[in-house]
C-alpha cells in the first residue's frame, strides 16, 4: 500500500470552511482536502465532513463534489484511486 500522508493545513478561504489537509501519497500531492465548518453547512447536515477542495492526477473530480464522513474514509478513497491508476 501507498504511504498516504494527511498534513493539517489552515486555508485562507474567504469563508469559515479553513481547516484543512494536504494530502500525499509517497511524497506527492495528490489533494487538498478541506472541513466542512458548522458556520456554514450546520443546517444542511454537512458540517464536519470533509471535502476534496482540489485534487491532482488520480485524486482530480473535476466539478465533482466528494465528501467524507471522515479523514479515514478520504484516506480509503484517496488509496483506492491512486491504486486504480497504477493498474491502468
């Protein structure tokens, strides 16, 4: 398995959604993942998940929005796609 790293980050967004990771895989930046705050998404039901901001190579969706309940189930992802990509 790839060496996944999630680095805390704060992001100088222009709304309450700052906390953040850097994420890795074997020394690479493969996403930034960002928190969602209770500020914001309280009412939707949101708040606390996290939230793929942008991501590089395997890790890229786009326009997508994906979201996790957790920091281990974004790791699961971003293990799952960059395996994807190795075995293309």
């Amino acid at each position: 398995m790839d060496n996944i790293t999630l680095q805390p980050v704060q992001i100088a967004s222009l709304c309450a959604d700052t906390d953040g990771r850097i994420a890795f895989v074997d020394g690479k930046l493969v996403a930034v993942l960002v928190r969602l705050s209770e500020e914001l998404h309280g009412a939707d039901g949101r708040a606390g998940q996290w939230c793929v901001e942008v991501g590089f190579g395997a890790c890229d969706v786009g326009v997508l929005s994906v979201r996790f309940d957790g920091l281990d189930a974004a790791r699961r992802w971003i293990a799952e796609r960059t395996a994807m990509a190795t075995t293309a």
